[in-house]
C-alpha cells in the first residue's frame, strides 16, 4: 500500500504505526512524507535501508548529471557549452533533460559527440521560435496575442518549466544588456555582446524600449520568483504563472515622474 501526503497520516495514527512496525506483518506500507524527523520513535523503529531520501539537485550539480545520464544512458559525450544551453533552454528538471537527451541522441544518431550546434538546433530553434512569437507581442504591448500563445504551448504538453527555461534565456540576456547600456554601449552594441544573433538585435532592442529600465532591473528578480514558485513555492498553477508573467512584461510602460 502506497500513502501519498501522509505527513498527517502519521501525526494522526503514529501509535498504531510504531505497533504495526514492531510487530511481524506481511506485505509493504510505502509512506510519502514531506517532513521525516528521524529522532521520533516511529522513525528509530524503522531500519536506515528502508528509509529513502529524495532531495533535489543543487543547480550547480545539474551540468555534471547531464553529462554523467548521456554518457551512461544515451553513450554519448555531451559537451561542457551543449550541456550548459540545454539546462538554459529547459531548466533544471532532470525528467525534461533525460527527455531532450533522448531526442539528441537519436538526433545526432551514430555521432558519439553531441555539441552545443545539435541543441540549438534541436532544442533551441524550436523553443526559440514559438517564444520570439510571444515576446514580439510583449513588445508590442499586445497582452492577449502574447498569452494566446502560451496557452497553445501548454495545450500542446509543453511543460511549464520548460516555457520558463526557454522566457529565462531571452530574458537574462536582455538584464545584461541593459546592464551594458547603462555603461555606455548602444543597445544594439550591447545586445550583441550578450550573444544575441544579428537577425534577433531588432526585435530584442524593440523589447527592451517596451520593458524601460525599471522592468529591465527587475527581471533577474521575477526569474527567481518565479522559478521558485513552480518548484513549489507557489500555491498558484503553473499556468497561472506564467501568465503573470507574461501580464507584467506586456502591459504599458510605467511613466516616468518628472523632477
């Protein structure tokens, strides 16, 4: 028997769990807690083997598994820059990863290698193109267009992770280019320092006169919030999110008080 959320489970019925563990019985009781304390009675009866902890990944632990799952899953050497674009484009979720990972392999068929071109063009140009199409809109100010778009991304099954992990990418290179700008580089100038494609410096640059300096500050910000919330930290549905996001980045640009 498998109890999922069974923290309350336990505080409700701890005697009779402590009896049923020290007492011989047949079959399997699986218990899924969020807050284990290994010093009560209960957690003491139970043998160390039988108690499994499951935490997550420290993000900067995340390349090395990439790596680590091509090569024994998927016999292939992921490169150290194909590794690195790939956890940009599709967030740190290892269950996304090992799905694009396989989609590379099989991509990148009897090659042993494979190299940060085979995700840009695998996993990046895809992403990329359906998330330009909402960003065009944001910079437009086009709020309804801009969300229609999402929506269509989460019909399909994309994963909201995934659309953030691909949002982040664009987004963390324009709060570097608006860092630039304010050193003195152009936008264009500083976009294209940032990595940002020749063909893209337009429609970036558009961009970041929608957002203003003011929004362009706050984006590493709401990355992290938001970040954080799907990972749990929100009681809110990803969608839900996501489209806050999206509202905050496509409504007009706050005006600017005269002094």
């Amino acid at each position: 028997m498998v109890i999922e959320q069974a923290d309350k489970f336990v505080t409700d019925h701890r005697p009779d769990l402590e009896k049923y563990v020290a007492a011989p019985a047949k079959g399997v009781l699986i218990l899924e807690m969020k807050t284990w304390v290994s010093t009560t009675k209960l957690a003491r009866a139970i043998p160390d083997e039988a108690t499994v902890a499951c935490k997550t990944m420290a993000p900067a632990q995340v390349p090395k598994w990439c790596a680590l799952h091509a090569q024994t899953a998927y016999g292939k050497r992921l490169v150290a820059a194909a590794g690195q674009m790939l956890i940009e484009y599709v967030g740190p979720a290892l269950g996304l990863l090992d799905q694009e990972l396989a989609k590379l392999s099989a991509f990148v068929g009897d090659r042993k290698t494979i190299t940060a071109e085979d995700v840009d063009i695998l996993v990046g140009r895809s992403r990329a193109a359906e998330t330009f199409k909402i960003f065009d809109a944001i910079g437009q100010g086009r709020a309804a267009d801009a969300l229609a778009i999402l929506h269509r991304l989460l019909d399909q099954g994309e994963e909201p992770i995934a659309i953030l992990g691909a949002f982040s990418w664009q987004l963390r290179h324009l709060a570097q280019a608006a860092r630039l700008t304010k050193q003195g580089r152009s936008a264009p100038q500083a976009l294209a320092e940032v990595g940002i494609r020749e063909f893209s410096i337009g429609r970036c640059e558009q961009l970041m006169r929608h957002l203003g300096m003011r929004r362009l500050e706050k984006l590493y910000d709401w990355l992290l919030e938001i970040d954080l919330g799907l990972k749990g930290g929100n009681p809110l549905p990803p969608a839900v999110q996501l489209e806050r996001l999206v509202v905050r980045l496509a409504q007009p640009r706050e005006p600017v008080a005269m002094r």
